[in-house]
C-alpha cells in the first residue's frame, strides 16, 4: 500500500511548476501554509493559477501587485480578501450553483495540484478533511498530486469527510488555530426581519441558514420550536446554540433523520469543539448536500438567504453590485429552488428595505431603496424570479411564488420604504408592469 510522504512547508511550495493548476480548501479548510508561502516560488515560476472558495488567507502572491504578472487567482466566491486585490488584473470569478462547483470546473480545467486542511491521521491511517467537503473530494480524485496540511488543532468530523493516507500523495505537518469568525450581532432591523421568518418556521421543520446578522437574527428568534433539523451548506455557530438548546434535534427529518447535515463548517472555536468526533454531525459533499433534488427529499424544507437587491419582477442581485463582484451565488439558487421541491417546503429571501450609497458625483452617502424598478446595469442575477418565493424586508413579507408581474410589483412596493413607494410605483407603470 502506498504511504504518503511527510514533507516540510518549501519542499511542498517546490512542486509548484510553470502552468500549474492548484485547488485548495474552502474558508476554514484553506490551506494557511501554502497560500502564505506561495510567492516564494514567484522567482522560478510562470502562469500558475490558483482556485480558491471563501478565502480567509491574505497571501502575498495575489495581494502584491509585483506578483500579477506570475500568479492568477479564480474564486467560486469573494470576500474581502478577493475584492481589495482584484483591481491588479490577475483575479477572476468563476460563475457557479454550489454544488455543481467542482464538477464544472472539472470540465474546464485538469487540477495538477490538491491541497487542503485536515485532522492528523489516526492509528488507522485515516485523516478528516474537517471543515469542508464542498467540492474537495471531486477535485483531489482528478488531480495530479493530493497535498494535506495536517494540523492537530482541527476537528475530526464525520460523515464523508474520511481519507486514507494511502490515497495521499504528501502531507505538511502544521501548526496553526483552524480560522474562526464571530458571530455577528443582529440589530434591530435584522430582529424586524428575522421574527418574520421564524413565525413562518413549523415545528418539525428542516433548515438552512446562512451567516450573517439577518440569519442569526433568524435563528435568535426559534428558541422555542421543537424537533427542528439541519440540511444547510453551512453549519454555523448559531445553529449548534440551538441544538444545544434542544430546539435542533433532526428527529422529524425526512432525509438523513436525526443528523444534522451541512458541507461545510464555519463560526466559533465552540461550533469546532462541537463537531469534534461528533456522529450526530455529517460533513457530506456539496455535489449531494446542495442538490436541489437532494434536498427536496426533505419535508417541510425551509431555505433562508439575503440578497443585495431585487426588482420589481423578483430577479434576486445577490453576489455583485453593478459589475463588481461581491461574493457569489453560492447556494442561493440551489436551496431556493430545493425548499420549493419539498413537500410544504419555504424559501425565503430578506433584505434591508434601503442602503446608504455613496454618490459618484458629489461623494456623499445617500439612502437609496434596495427594492428596484431595474437592476443596476450589470448587476448578476442570482436567483432568477423564476425561482423566487418568500421576500422580507424589516417592512413586511411577502409571497411571489406563482403571481405574474403586475402582483409582484404591488406587492414589492408595498414593503418597500415609504419613502420610495410613489417614486417605485411611477417607474413601474413606466416599465409597464403597472398601469394608471
């Protein structure tokens, strides 16, 4: 049997050649060491290209412009790590649904390098690849070389996470806290919106969250409900409050019963110590977790995510503003539509009524409505109104899911801002949606 070979953190930057294509982990299971050291190689190098998913690392090959010209980066999904350096010219956005991300990438390009972040092997030579699955298993199965960072200080979780080293081409012993992010406050528009949701949440019902203050103002507010369950592409600090509370317990779940299923985890050293060796917990793959048909199999599924704006016929802007790239679809479109698969299944899509925007000529920030006549030209469509169900702002909540237009605009204006609902209305009838 094959055993993978221990190497040190420059001899695993030293098998990177000219042309490479390198995959890494996604948000916590990103591979520190590597991306942190890959400018070393920036001497000796020439067009190599790394893909990443919700990066936490600031690695100097794609922060420092002096490195644009020998490194590309492409991500499934921004943050602000991705948003600063992209104006160097070298990074680029791979439009994707979650859970066909790796699979389409695989179509497009041959990954000559694998690396991500996992537990220590154990005495039986297994390692966990601990805080995510979204894709990393398609990719390490077609690439070239499978690197692990192993480190002592993530979670052993379970589910579909298990690797032999056998299957390993080297690992890189490292020594660094798994990432972790707080978990955001909810304000009181966030509670306006999420105590709409939650009234909406049955008894029995499984959920998916995402991050943020809307989606812990939402899960704030189910103290109280019973036997709910998890089917949700990220599992969250918020989440594990509740199931400590006894209010998360998978005993109705229709799927996968009495586990609670994400592909990936992310939130407070307390959700990591959690999952730890935890069976009631199942890390499964993106490509089957976030498959709509996969999670219409769940009854009474409820979807809940945000989005940046929407107009008046329900096309859901989510990842960009404009032209400029924010974060990505992620899972928007793959739970949306899952939940209206579901027998009794609920999506829900929340967004502030208004946002303060900085005026291009004057330079000041002005309050401006989320909820649009058009959208803002070459702002992504997200979630298509095909697609859209439930719309909340910290005005009211509505229901589109089989209206025509005309409907959807009254009922988009009607939790709008009062201050932009004449203005609204006007260029609704000037779009021909309404009519005098």
């Amino acid at each position: 049997m094959k055993q993978a070979k221990f190497i040190t953190v420059k001899e695993m930057i030293d098998l990177v050649k000219d042309n490479d294509q390198i995959v890494v982990g996604m948000a916590a299971a990103e591979p520190q060491a590597f991306m942190n050291n890959l400018h070393l190689a920036g001497d000796r190098v020439n067009h190599v290209t790394v893909t990443n998913c919700l990066p936490f690392a600031y690695g100097e090959f794609f922060i420092d412009e002096k490195w644009s010209h020998k490194f590309n980066l492409d991500g499934w999904f921004y943050t602000n790590v991705l948003r600063k350096a992209h104006e160097h010219g070298n990074i680029s956005f791979i439009p994707n649904c979650l859970h066909y991300a790796g699979n389409k990438r695989l179509y497009h390009v041959h990954p000559n390098i694998f690396i991500t972040s996992t537990t220590m092997p154990d005495e039986h030579g297994f390692v966990s690849l601990s805080l995510s699955n979204v894709y990393e298993k398609e990719i390490m199965k077609q690439a070239d070389l499978v690197v692990f960072e192993t480190n002592k200080h993530f979670p052993r979780t379970l589910g579909d996470v298990e690797v032999h080293v056998s299957d390993v081409d080297y690992l890189v012993e490292v020594d660094y806290p798994a990432p972790t992010i707080p978990s955001e406050e909810p304000n009181e528009k966030d509670f306006l919106i999420g105590r709409q949701i939650a009234d909406r949440i049955n008894d029995g019902d499984t959920i998916q969250l995402g991050i943020g203050g809307m989606p812990n103002a939402v899960a704030k507010s189910l103290y109280g409900k019973k036997d709910l369950g998890i089917h949700t592409e990220m599992l969250t600090s918020e989440m594990v409050n509740l199931i400590k509370a006894g209010v998360i317990n998978g005993k109705r779940k229709t799927l996968n019963n009495g586990k609670h299923v994400a592909c990936f985890a992310l939130g407070d050293q307390a959700l990591y110590d959690f999952i730890d060796n935890n069976p009631s917990v199942a890390i499964m793959r993106g490509s089957y977790v976030n498959d709509p048909y996969v999670i219409g199999q769940n009854d009474n599924q409820v979807s809940i995510n945000a989005t940046i704006e929407i107009d008046l016929t329900g096309q859901c802007a989510s990842e960009s503003i404009g032209t400029r790239q924010f974060s990505g679809t992620g899972g928007q479109s793959d739970t949306a539509i899952g939940a209206q698969n579901s027998k009794n299944g609920r999506s829900f899509i929340a967004l502030y009524s208004t946002a303060m925007v900085r005026n291009p000529i004057t330079g000041l920030k002005e309050e401006k409505s989320k909820i649009v006549s058009t959208l803002t030209p070459g702002a992504a469509v997200s979630l298509s109104r095909n697609d859209v169900d439930y719309v909340v702002t910290e005005y009211g909540i509505v229901q589109l899911r089989g209206t025509n237009i005309r409907e959807r605009a009254q009922m988009l204006i009607s939790i709008a801002h009062p201050k932009f609902r004449e203005q609204l209305t006007k260029e609704a009838v000037e779009c021909g949606y309404l009519h005098e």
